[in-house]
C-alpha cells in the first residue's frame, strides 16, 4: 500500500501550456539547411510528444537513471507503421520496410513497456494529420530513418541522433531549451 505513494507526483506547478505552434516551429527549424542532427532530432520529438501526449522521460534521456523510475525510454522497436492495402484495410509494415513505405505510412503506434502508473505494453495510435512534414507519424518515421540508416539496433532509444560518428542523446534540457525558445519567438506571454 505505501508503495503506491512513494511514486506519487509532487504538487504541480501550473505552465502556459503551448499550442501546436510551438513544436511545428522546433521541427521547422530542424528541416532547414544546416540543422544539425540535435535540432531535428529535437523538432521531430517535440512534435511527436504533442501529439501522443508522452511524459519527457518517455521520448528523452537523462543523465543519470534512477533504478526507481518505472518509466521506460521508447526504442526503435516500440514503433510500429501501418498502411492501407489495395483492399483498404489497415496492414501493419514489417520492421524493416523499405524508407518510402514508412514514410508514406498512414499511421503509427508507439508501445510503452512500462510506465509509471505501472501499465505495461499500452499502445498508443496516431494516424496522419494531412500535412507532409508537420505529422507525428512523418516525424516518428524521420526518427526511425535516422536510427536505422545511421546502425541503430532495435534496442536504440528514440532520443538517440548521429552526430560527429557517434550515438548522443536528446535530453529533458535539449526539449525544455527548445520549447522556450520556440515560445519566446512566437510571443507567447510570459509565466507570472
């Protein structure tokens, strides 16, 4: 019975919560020439956070794990792509589906393996928003393009981006950075 409480959240502290904008600014920014691997990789995840609605742990590594926290990262492996067949029903693609059909693809889930509230295997859904570049699900596939052409293994973390020969990591600070950015140049009211 305790247990329940020592996972219990402190007091929450009320933010200006942001729009769409704010994350379709950061993967704008991430798409223009000379991005670095970080700004996309940080515009794709803020987009896909909004729009799956994930908790900053779940998309973002930390520096330090705590054995405590029953929240996992999302890997490549948690990802799944589905598309319409000539007969019009929703088909999953296979894991190692060639770029364009993920890119193309009309919808994704993300699996959680464990989340703080204890649940396990939850699958959360997204279909396409109509928009080429400005999608969670383009943007889920960016991200596993990205992990996948650079030797990413199933077991890498969605965080994860290429950069200078080596694996490196979006963290809470990369996305907290950004988002106050992005919100200070769309002129968005400050907090009181």
């Amino acid at each position: 019975m305790m247990d329940g409480w020592r996972k219990a959240d402190p007091p929450t502290i009320k933010k200006l919560p942001v729009e769409a904008d704010v994350p379709e600014f950061l993967a704008d920014i991430g798409r223009q020439a000379g991005a670095t691997a970080l700004q996309q990789a940080v515009g794709d995840l803020t987009l896909i956070a909004f729009y799956y609605l994930l908790r900053i742990g779940e998309y973002t590594g930390k520096p330090s794990r705590s054995e405590t926290k029953q929240t996992e990262q999302f890997k490549l492996r948690d990802v799944t792509f589905f598309r319409r067949d000539k007969n019009g029903r929703l088909r999953q693609l296979p894991k190692n589906a060639p770029d364009h059909l993920i890119m193309s693809a009309e919808s994704a889930t993300l699996k959680l393996d464990n989340q703080k509230n204890g649940w396990k295997g939850v699958c959360i859904h997204q279909h396409e928003n109509g928009d080429c570049f400005l999608c969670p699900v383009r943007a889920l596939g960016r991200r596993v393009l990205h992990i996948r052409n650079n030797g990413g293994t199933a077991d890498t973390f969605l965080s994860a981006f290429w950069s200078n020969g080596s694996w490196k990591f979006v963290t809470h600070t990369n996305i907290s950075s950004g988002l106050k950015m992005g919100a200070a140049a769309l002129d968005y009211p400050s907090c009181k």
